[in-house]
C-alpha cells in the first residue's frame, strides 16, 4: 500500500516491509517546530501530506528559510552523514499529516539497506542544491522575485493553488520585512497574478508568477524534476 512518500513508496518490498510497523503517522500542525537548533535528533520525518521548512535565526530572532521539504522526502537527513544534531529549525509551514521513525531504526536502516540508503543520499543532494541556491536568492533578488519563487516552490511541492500562509509567514520564509512582503503581495494581486486574503494566498496566473520569479526557482526546479524522475543517482 502506497505511503505517499517518495523514498518510502519506491523502495523494493523487502525494506519497505522492515520499515513499515516501524513508521508511526502522526498529525502536525502550522508552525509546530520539530526540531530545534543544537538539539538531538531522536526521530526523522517522512511527510506524506503536509509541508516542512528548514529555517535558521539570528540571536535577535529574525527567521530565514534554507530550504523546503514535503512528500518527496524526509527531515532527519544529517543521520545519513552519521550526525545526530540539528542545527538549524524544521518548522511546519503547511499542516498535514508526516510518517515518523526512530532515529535508531533509521540508522540501522541505513546500515542495511542500499536502496534506502541511495534514496536518502540523492534527496540529500537536492537539498544542497536548494541550501545554496537560497544563499545567493536571498542575497541578490528583489522581494518581489524571491516571494513569487517561495510562492511556485510551495505549490510545486503540494499541487496546491490556495495557500495557506500569512504575510508574517512569508516574511519570515523569504528573509523580508513583514511590509515590504505587504507591498509586493498587494503589486502581485493587482497585477492579476495572485488573490491575498486573511491568511491565504490563491496563485492565479502561475505563468506571470514565473515570469516574476527570479532564475533560483527554476534552477531548483531542474534539480527537483531529476530527483523525482529518479535520475540523480549517486
């Protein structure tokens, strides 16, 4: 039966078989944190319909987001390296459900497993790319561009076109002032290309969204589009 996770769905029967009565499903909330900075990760997350964020904060605490994980793969992936401490957040920025496994069981996971461990190591490199490719976003793009990037990534990862998120949480994702995100989703709606109201965004001419977005968005959509055609291998 399909889990709705990638790296869990496309596994050969006999890891999968091992690792399902291990999986526990549970249920997260919109701005939950599961992990925090510097602490032991005693559990790893396979999201199956809700939505993840890495972030990091300054000792002043203003958030950024690194990168964005949902059903494609899992939170936890530093265990792969033999690391067993987070040192960034992983904050919930859609709501849904996730499929949880013991840090210990995935290690030994691991150990046992090639496919698994192949899996694990090429969405490891996805999100490499996304980490890099958001330094040098947040850096040189205008809100404008990084917020309709932001925007396309998040309906990429959940096929969604309304979503839910405050200008707050834009803010926070894109490494923005809340006003300034304010002006650019009022210059989006206007423009046609988005619908802003009481916490939720409704993409609506996603090919003027593109067009807005800066090169980031689609060189992380290459990258993406060859880990879910299964062509990153390593």
């Amino acid at each position: 039966m399909a889990l709705n996770n990638l790296i869990l769905d496309s596994l050969p029967p006999t890891e999968f078989e091992w690792l399902r009565p291990k999986l526990t499903e549970v249920e997260l909330q919109q701005s939950d944190f599961i992990y925090q900075p510097r602490e032991q990760i005693k559990s790893v997350y396979f999201p199956t319909t809700c939505l993840l964020s890495w972030t990091n904060s300054t000792e002043m605490g203003e958030i950024v987001e690194m990168g964005i994980t949902g059903k494609e793969g899992l939170v936890g992936v530093v265990l792969l390296l033999g690391e067993d401490i987070s040192y960034w957040q992983v904050e919930v920025q859609m709501s849904g459900r996730a499929l949880k496994l013991k840090s210990e069981d995935f290690k030994e996971a691991l150990e046992q497993f090639s496919t698994l461990r192949q899996k694990v190591a090429a969405f490891a490199y996805l999100k490499l790319v996304q980490l890099s490719q958001s330094a040098l976003c947040n850096r040189f793009h205008s809100v404008e561009e990084r917020l309709c990037r932001w925007l396309l990534t998040a309906q990429d990862h959940t096929q969604k076109s309304e979503l839910s998120f405050t200008r707050e949480i834009l803010a926070q994702m894109i490494g923005a002032g809340r006003p300034s995100v304010s002006i650019v989703t009022g210059t989006l709606q206007s423009a046609g290309l988005i619908r802003a109201n009481r916490g939720q965004i409704t993409i609506l001419n996603r090919e003027g969204m593109e067009d807005a977005a800066c090169e980031c968005y689609f060189v992380v959509k290459e990258v993406l589009k060859q880990y879910l055609t299964q062509k990153i291998k390593l």
